[in-house]
C-alpha cells in the first residue's frame, strides 16, 4: 500500500519447446542412393548461438534431398548422409548455413542472428519506412528491454525511450499505472497522454499497462508533428505505436515463463514514537496559550511508558498492526507460434496476480486484503488466400477481477498517517459484559468519530470486474498485376468494454473504557454508538461502465524503386472511428462520439 513499491525476482522459469516432426533413418543404406555411390556416414554434432547457448529445434535437411532431422533440447543432432554431401541449417531469427560434409563425422554449428526486418524497417504512421530515410523523430525500444518485475507495462517505460517521461504515484495493485507524457507539459494541458495505437487501434493507458512484454513485437514512439502529421489532432501529443508478434512459417514453438516475487515498500516513514508525541503535543499547546490545558497528563505519560494497561493506556504503531513488510506475487505467460505457407498463428494468454499489503485478521470471516487477478488472451491468425491477398485476425482480451477494502489501500495509508496513537487501541478483548457479543469491539474515542484504520479496513470489501475485448480483421491486397509497387488493405475493427464494482460492508461498533479500577487493573467498556452499528453486511452497487467502439480503416499504398538510387512512395489512408457509451447519463451523451480523417503522404529518397 506504500507507494512506489520496488518488486525484486526470487523465482522465474522459462522453457521453450520446439515440436517438430521428422525422419531419422540411419544405418539404412537404402537412403543414400543419389549420391553417386558415396561412402555414407553417421554425422553428430551440437548448434549454438553466439552466447553459446544450446539451440533446439533446429531444422537440418540435406541440400537437394527432402530428409532432415531436428536438434534436441541440447542442441545435439546426428543424421546419416554421404561423405561429400552439402546439409542446410535453419532456425528462426537465424541465418541459414549450408556447410560441407567432406568426411567429417562430427559437426558442430554456431549460428549468428538474422538481421529482422524491423532492424532495416521502423515503424511509422499507418505502415513502416526504411530506417535511413526517416526523417521524423521517431524511437523504438527492445520489446526484451521492458521485461521487468512487473506486471504493468507502464513501469518499464521510464528511462527506455528517449523522450519519454514518466512516473509513478503508486504502487497499490490496479493504481500502479505510471503517467508519461511525449511533448512536454506544454502541448495541449499538463501531464496530456499521447495517442496510444495497438495494432493500429486506439487504446487507453490501462489498456496498455495490461500488455505482456512477451507478446510485443515492436514498440515505438512519434515525438514530433511530422511524425504524428496523419493522426491530425489526436496526435497532438504524441504517439505510441505498439504492434504484436504473428506466426512465423516453421513448427510450432511454445514457450512458459513463469515469475515469482516479492514486493516490499522502497522506504517506510518514521513517525514519532507515543510519548514523544504526547509531549510535543503538550508543548505546542503550551507555545501558543501558556495557560492552555495540556492534552495529555504526566500520569497518563508516565503509565504509557511504563506499559501499565496497554489497552487502559494504548500506545498504538497503526501501521505495524495493519501492513505487512512484503507480500509475494505470481506471473505466467504461456504462447505458442508456427504455421506453414498458408497459416501462420500466434496464440497466448497471460495470468498475473498482484497481492496487497494489508494483514488478514481472522475476526472476519472475509479477507479484505487486495486480490487482483489479471487475465490475458491474444490470437493472431494470417491466411495467404492466394499469392497476392493475405487476411489476418486478431483477438485481444483483458480481464480484471479485483478484490480489497472499500477505501483503498491509499485511503487506509493516509488514515494511518493521520490517527492518533495514544487514544484507544484498534479493538478491545470482550470483557465479562460482551462475553454474548457477535460482533468486534472496536476502539474509539468521545463520540466514537474519531478515525480507527483498523475498523475502516474490516469494516467489509470490494469487488469489481473489468472487460476489454477487442477484434479485428484485416485484408492486404497486393496489386502488382495492376501497378507495380501497388497495395490496398483494409481494417475493420470492434471494442467492447464493460466494468462494475460492488461493495459489501458493515457499519462498526465502537467502544471506550467506561470505568477503571487502578487497584484491581480492571476496567469496563460501554458502546459509542451502540444505535448506529450493525452485525449484518450491506450492500451497495458502485460505477457501471458499458461502452462500444467501432473503428474502420482503408488505405492505398504505393512504393516503387526507380533505379537503383530513386524510391518513390506515397500513401493514401481514410479512417472512421464511432463510440458509444451505455451509461453516458443524458441524451446528449449517449449519441455517437465519431471521428473521421482522411490523410496522405509522399516520399521521395
């Protein structure tokens, strides 16, 4: 509940699994024929990165022969070829290796990174450019750098793109977003968020802080008016493009990532201790009236620091009773990519929970503390339908289901901060005279309206549920047969957002010390608001939040290479974008929001 929590990694595990299928037939002379009559022999080895890493799943054929093995989950393979054969290694994101037997019985690989396509291409507006002839202030990021111990994405931001600023107010789990900005505190109001594009669609900050890093295939950010020209003024402060890994043509790769870890507070702050307090409580009653009636008498000190009766005599550390040092929370991130020339797929889903810090006290038979389960699911499916028309679809869902106490964790924080110590203590044992009664006994002081934290946070919990479902379909033409350098594609997409919150509570009773005998150290308790108070839960229905958004995009492509030191391009895009809210609360409101654009652009290099 402190803020700016400060996660640290004690457990993670990650496994990648390479299915293949393939044929392994040494000792079989019979497959060898073709080979001029060559002497075959049994060729071993291991392939490894640069780093030196052990590579499974690395596809091995003979060069003119369809046969090949795979390499196992060390790297290690062995296939029967002819002495003089050629054989071919590959491996996603890898350059292919064509090496000659020439007799060798063993073979080991290392295999250097492709250069992607990404690394020659950025990403702009509406589609991508070669890296050197952007002339925009565009900067892209490492989709492995945002892997932090974490689960919102915005907290890896801060300090990985240039430009970017960003902060963090808290860390309660589902308040820890991090604002940023791109332009400057200047541009259209302080702290205004940029545009934020997934896979061309618009999201909002929380939708992105949802995002698993794993699934990101580029992230990228617009920082200047050229950059952000065709978005208009949604653009005006900034962009964020974000796009998701497809399928690759190859076997199907699987891949578990699995975290635990342990959140603490950066830094707790020191208060002072309840004598201390009572004294300078004194004193700057005595500064200000020298005739003043002082608060707190010296037997009432005196006993408090004695620990005579604590409950008679409390001296209260709230936030020891209420929150805990740490609190442990798990990640798991499941995918699974491949395809072949036709299909290609990309499918994960994500389940993350952030814990609180409150302590559980067993006088409820409900737990308050902040349970925030965190679901993910993502599918991208593209289908060359022919040589020329490729179609993709893509499903994004989120799902939020929250519980914790009714005000917050950051409302429990700052009562803390403000409650007195030396009043009354968080609840009292029952006594002879409530040894029948249900219900705590909570602590309290005059009229009981005073601030008890401890009441406040078992006094009931809250629910709430969050939905974001999004869907879209996209179809690329290429139009060569036309014009060379030719293309069209098409986008329709549609969001559904859903959220409700529910609270359940109980109005608490409060209790003081009626009489004490000093002699007998025993005391009696008569109730504060003994009419006001209730047993029972009660219930209360939060904000509701239904909205539809509906989005469509066209756009005419062409890009043609004069020469060898001409390129010409240019682009035509037309976008629709219309949302509705269910609960907008009045006609006004509830028609259509919509937003339309027709933008272009050219370029010469």
């Amino acid at each position: 509940m402190k803020r700016d929590l400060l996660s640290i990694i004690i457990f993670s595990v990650s496994v990648s699994i390479c299915l293949f299928t393939g044929t392994v037939s040494a000792n079989n002379l019979n497959i060898l024929q073709g080979y001029n009559d060559s002497i075959p022999i049994l060729v071993t080895g291991v392939v490894t990165d640069t780093d030196g890493e052990t590579l499974p799943g690395v596809n091995i054929t003979v060069v003119g022969d369809t046969r090949g093995v795979s390499t196992d989950t060390e790297g290690e393979y062995e296939i029967t070829v002819a002495s003089n054969a050629e054989i071919l290694f590959t491996y996603i994101g890898m350059q292919d290796q064509v090496i000659s037997v020439e007799g060798r019985a063993t073979i080991d690989v290392v295999m250097e990174e492709k250069a992607s396509e990404l690394e020659g291409l950025t990403v702009v507006a509406f589609g991508t450019q070669k890296k050197e002839s952007v002339i925009a202030s565009v900067t892209s990021v490492n989709p492995r750098e945002l892997k932090v111990p974490s689960s919102n994405l915005t907290t890896a931001l801060a300090g990985r793109l240039a430009g970017l600023i960003a902060y963090q107010r808290s860390g309660e789990p589902g308040e820890d977003n991090a604002e940023f900005f791109i332009r400057g505190v200047t541009s259209f109001g302080y702290t205004a968020s940029p545009l934020i594009l997934l896979d061309g669609l618009e999201i909002s900050t929380s939708d992105l802080s949802r995002l698993q890093p794993d699934d990101i295939a580029s992230f990228t950010i617009m920082k200047d008016a050229s950059a952000a020209a065709l978005y208009g003024a949604r653009g005006a402060n900034g962009v964020i493009l974000v796009t998701t890994k497809e399928g690759v043509e190859g076997k199907a790769q699987v891949s578990i990532r699995y975290e635990q870890s342990i959140s603490s507070p950066t830094r707790r702050i020191e208060l002072a201790d309840p004598i201390t307090y009572m004294k300078l409580h004194n004193e700057a009653i005595l500064t200000r009236d020298p005739l003043g009636v002082l608060r707190y008498s010296r037997e009432k000190i005196e006993k408090t620091e004695a620990g005579v009766n604590e409950l008679v005599y409390p001296a209260t550390d709230w936030h020891d009773m209420m929150f805990k040092n740490s609190t442990v929370n798990n990640r798991l991130n499941f995918n699974v990519s491949g395809g072949g020339a036709v299909a290609r797929y990309y499918i994960a889903g994500t389940f993350n929970q952030d814990n609180g810090l409150l302590k559980v006290d067993p006088q409820n038979n409900f737990n308050s503390n902040i349970d925030l389960k965190k679901y993910l699911l993502r599918s991208n499916v593209n289908i060359n339908v022919t040589k020329s028309t490729e179609v993709v679809y893509r499903l994004h869902g989120t799902f939020d289901d929250y519980k914790g106490p009714i005000d917050g964790g950051a409302s429990l924080y700052q009562k803390v901060m403000r409650t007195n110590p030396v009043l009354f203590p968080p609840y009292y044992p029952k006594d002879e005279a409530n040894e029948g009664t249900r219900h705590v006994l909570f602590g309290n002081y005059e009229t009981g309206n005073y601030l008890n934290p401890y009441a406040d946070m078992m006094r009931g919990y809250k629910d709430y549920a969050k939905s974001l479902m999004l869907a879209q379909f996209e179809a690329k033409q290429d139009l060569n047969f036309l014009i060379e350098g030719l293309k069209i594609r098409g986008l329709f997409s549609t969001t559904r957002y859903s959220f409700f919150d529910v609270s359940r509570f109980y109005s608490p009773f409060y209790y003081n010390i009626g009489a004490y005998d000093k002699r007998e150290n025993r005391y009696t308790l008569y109730g504060l608001n003994p009419e006001q108070g209730q047993e029972h839960l009660s219930y209360s229905e939060g904000q509701k939040d239904v909205s539809s958004n509906t989005y469509l995009e066209t756009a005419v492509n062409y890009d043609k290479n004069l020469g060898e030191d001409h390129v010409l391009g240019g682009m035509l895009v037309f976008y629709l974008r219309n949302e509705l809210e269910g609960n907008a609360g009045s006609l006004q409101k509830s028609l259509a929001y919509r937003n339309m654009g027709l933008s272009g652009r050219a370029t010469y290099g």
